[in-house]
C-alpha cells in the first residue's frame, strides 16, 4: 500500500506503507526507531548511532551525520530515509532525495521533539508506542517544570558545546529549551550557536557553566581552565545526549535532570 506524508519542511513524500527498509541519519531518531520496536526495518545508520549498542554493531554504517555515503545508502535500497534539518548536510539529503523518499524533522522544543516522536510514529506504522513515549515523556516533564519551582531553581547558566574556539548553546536551540523547562536562565542572547571567549562570557555573571560531553567531548581536565576564568561561576560536566537527543532518549532524560535539579537546589537560608 502506498501513502503520502508531509515533513516538517513541507515536502511531500509517497512511501510503501509501512516501510520495510529504513535508513536512519540522525543518532536520536534511530534510538527512537529501536524504541519503537523497529529492529528488522532499520537497515542502515551513521556511525554516531550508538543506541542501543548491541543494535549499532548488526547495522550497516552509511557514514556520519554531516557527510554520508550515498553509494552505501543506495546499495541498502531504503522505501524511506529518515533525517533532520540541522543534523544533516542539505546538498546531500538533496541529492537522496531526487531517488528515494526523505522525511525530514525540524526540532527546535520539547513540543517540537513530541511532534516528531508522533509523526515518525505515524510514518512506520507504530503510532501507540509512539503515544506511549510521548504519555512519558509530557509527565516527566510537567513534573520538572513544577519541580523548578519547589526546589527555587532560576540559575543562569551557560552550556559550552565546544572549545578552540568557545562555542555555546544559544536562544532558538533545543539545548536553550530544555534548559529553560527545569528552570535555568540562558545568559547567551545570541542565536544558535555563537563563538563567544571566557572573557565575554564572565561579562554576564552566569552563576553556572555547563560542559557537555559532546559533540566536543568535555572532559575534568577542562574545568580548571574556565573555573579559573570564572572564578564565580559553578562549573559542570554534563551529559550532552540529555540535553540534546530528541527521541526517546527523553525519558531517560527525565530522570537524569531531576537529579540535576537536586545539584541546583537553591537553600534558602
């Protein structure tokens, strides 16, 4: 059987309902097609799809996010590849498209990451798992939100994604949102993701620094660096993939963050 979609770019697509060979370009969002119990269907993925590990090793690696192997790609002959706008190089999600069907997400939010857990749901035939998902996803959530206010947690804070240069997360990010929903203030204005040194950064009196642990893998070693140039800021290793996978890595992330919260937990003297 044969349906049409819509992406989140607005393309239209006609796929062979449901799919029997997908590709998946984006590491969140084949963590998400597991989940959803996809495991014969996933025929290919890139080489940062490490969830869950014991499906990463059986699949064929079709490169990175950001440079594939399209000739691999079309040996695998995918009804459907699944990937995002960010995440993916436009050129190359032009050139897969003009041969097979592209679905492409655009995730900016918590609503927008939900959208997409229901719309791929919808796309592989999967739509109560994906609801299921969701039903945890919104509950964990609701819960942190209401939890920032009881434990008083309204720290700005600023999240390093990369270093030589400095680059952080800024306004319009699912990084910046995620933040905000277990309470945390932004103190990068800036969109996207902007190059901004030590010195400017203690310019805002951010009262924490997060290091993530990827995409640059943040380690101890350089903590002491930026504590030393902010010497009034609290610094923190912090795991990238809960701040930054949109899939169904959201629910562990729950539990991650409400942890983290605990951390933050403002004593009122």
């Amino acid at each position: 059987m044969q349906r049409t979609f819509t992406d989140q770019l607005g393309n239209e697509i006609i796929i062979n309902y449901p799919p029997k060979r997908i590709v998946s370009i984006v590491p969140s969002q084949t963590e998400l097609l597991f989940d959803l119990g996809l495991d014969e269907e996933v025929v290919g993925i890139t080489k940062f799809c490490i969830h869950p590990i014991e499906k990463f090793a059986a699949k064929t690696k079709i490169g990175g996010t950001k440079k594939l192997l399209i000739e691999k790609i079309r040996d695998l002959k995918p009804d459907l590849i699944i990937g995002n706008k960010e995440e993916n190089t436009q050129s190359e999600i032009e050139e897969l498209m003009e041969e097979f069907p592209v679905w492409m997400s655009d995730i900016h939010n918590l609503e927008e990451s939900m959208k997409t857990i229901t719309e791929i749901g919808e796309l592989v035939n999967r739509e109560p798992e994906a609801a299921y998902l969701n039903h945890l996803i919104h509950a964990g959530f609701t819960d942190l939100q209401a939890l920032a206010v009881t434990k008083n947690i309204h720290q700005s804070v600023a999240y390093l994604i990369w270093k030589d240069p400095y680059m952080f997360a800024g306004q319009h990010t699912f990084i910046d949102d995620i933040l905000r929903k277990i309470g945390l203030n932004n103190v990068i204005e800036q969109s996207r993701y902007p190059e901004i040194s030590l010195s400017q950064l203690k310019n805002t009196n951010c009262q924490l620094v997060f290091l993530s642990s990827e995409p640059y893998p943040f380690k101890e070693k350089h903590l002491k660096e930026i504590e030393s140039a902010l010497p009034n800021a609290k610094v923190k290793l912090v795991d990238g993939e809960m701040f930054s996978w949109y899939g169904s890595r959201l629910v562990k992330a729950v539990n991650y963050l409400f942890h983290l919260q605990d951390e933050l937990k403002v004593h009122h003297l």
